[in-house]
C-alpha cells in the first residue's frame, strides 16, 4: 500500500482551492458534469487542472479525454492566463474515443460516438478554437508526435494499465521542471498506484498534492536525462 498520500497537502490547503479569474466568460467553476460530458471525476479536480494550467505558459497533453470534461477545464485554464502566455498554445488531446459498450461506434456515420460528444462538447464552452485532438491510442500518436518540446503539462488518464509507459514516452515532449498529473491514484487502480510510487522513489517526480484521486508532481530533472527505470 503506497504511503505517499500521507505526505500531500490537502485539496483545503491547496492553492487550487480558490481560483483566479481573468475572464469570467471562462469560469471554470461553471464546469458541470451533466449527460452530454459523462465523467465522474470529482469537480476539485479539474479545478486543480485549471489552477496548474493558468499558472503556466506552454501547451498542455490529456492522455484520456472520453467526452471532454476535464479537457475543458484545462482550456480554461489556458484562456484565463495573460494574452502574451496564451500565444501559440494549445490543449492536446488523445483518445480512441471508442468509449464504452454503450457509446462505441454511431452506425450512421461510422464514427467514434465519443468524437462527436467531444466536439459539441467543446464548441458548447468556446474552446474548440485551443483545442487540438488526436484520435489514436497513446502508443500510436507518441510515433507521430510531430510538435516538439512544447509542453508544460502532462496529464495522464488512459489504460491505466500503462501510467509509466505513458509517462516515458511523453516526457520529452515536457519542458524541464513542467507538472505530471496522473489520474485514478487509489485502490480501484494499483498499477497507477505502483507506477506512481516508483517514479517517486527513483526521485524523478516531486509530489506536490493529491485532490481526490488525483496525483500532481514537477519532473525534477531534465526529461532527457532522466534515469532509466
């Protein structure tokens, strides 16, 4: 059983427990889970998410996007930071959006059912124009990743089977010191667990707060120099 917990500040101790807002147009706290965004991730953390994003200036990765509900706060976050940190930047997304067995494939068009979801979603709260999805799996768009270094945050919500396979192949794409936050950290998912604890233990993440089942860290060292595990 990881002990980590025990040592992350709480959520009420949290500087994401009280939001700054540049542009009330994108109140995050107007974010609701209804049948359209399909999530049961609890709201703190994706105003976690929010709060993590608006402080920084790079394009941000959501391994794990479903319909989009957390995706929009980290959108958000981006459109409340100052104009000159919002230039060229971007919410990526990756996802088969495949969905579950009751949302798979619309007959009529061929489709994923999820995209679509995904899409209304996100033009719903006028964020699509900062929206940047890849429909693959996180494998398939790591081999076709074609933008850099770029990121300032990773957040990672796929096969939760895979954490840290994840977690290597896109922490190039991280700039040095950038946040990695990993979702389903508790007993539901001991390979996140697992995954999470021996990034710890070799010193490559600093845990900075756990919001729920959410587990934010900084990357301590430069991703290329990173020890092999």
């Amino acid at each position: 059983m990881s002990t980590i917990p025990a040592i992350l500040p709480d959520i009420s101790k949290s500087s994401c427990a009280s939001q700054t807002i540049s542009d009330p147009h994108f109140d995050p706290r107007t974010i609701e889970a209804t049948d359209r965004l399909l999530s049961l991730s609890h709201r703190e953390e994706g105003l976690a998410l929010y709060e993590y994003v608006r402080r920084t200036s790079g394009s941000v990765l959501e391994i794990g996007t479903y319909c989009g509900y957390l995706a929009l706060f980290l959108a958000y976050g981006m459109k409340n930071r100052e104009w000159f940190r919002r230039q060229g930047t971007e919410v990526f997304t990756i996802d088969t959006h495949m969905g579950h067995d009751d949302l798979r494939i619309r007959r009529d068009r061929g489709q994923p059912a999820t995209f679509g979801r995904f899409v209304e979603n996100c033009k719903q709260h006028n964020v699509w124009d900062i929206v940047h999805p890849i429909i693959d799996d996180a494998d398939g768009a790591h081999a076709l990743w074609r933008w850099g270094r770029c990121l300032d945050l990773l957040f990672i919500d796929g096969d939760h089977a895979h954490a840290k396979r994840d977690f290597r192949n896109y922490i190039p794409f991280l700039k040095p010191e950038g946040f990695v936050c990993f979702h389903n950290y508790f007993w539901e998912c001991p390979q996140v667990i697992a995954d999470v604890d021996e990034l710890v233990a070799a010193g490559t993440i600093e845990p900075l707060e756990r919001i729920h089942t959410m587990f934010i860290a900084r990357v301590n060292h430069d991703p290329f120099r990173l020890p092999r595990l």
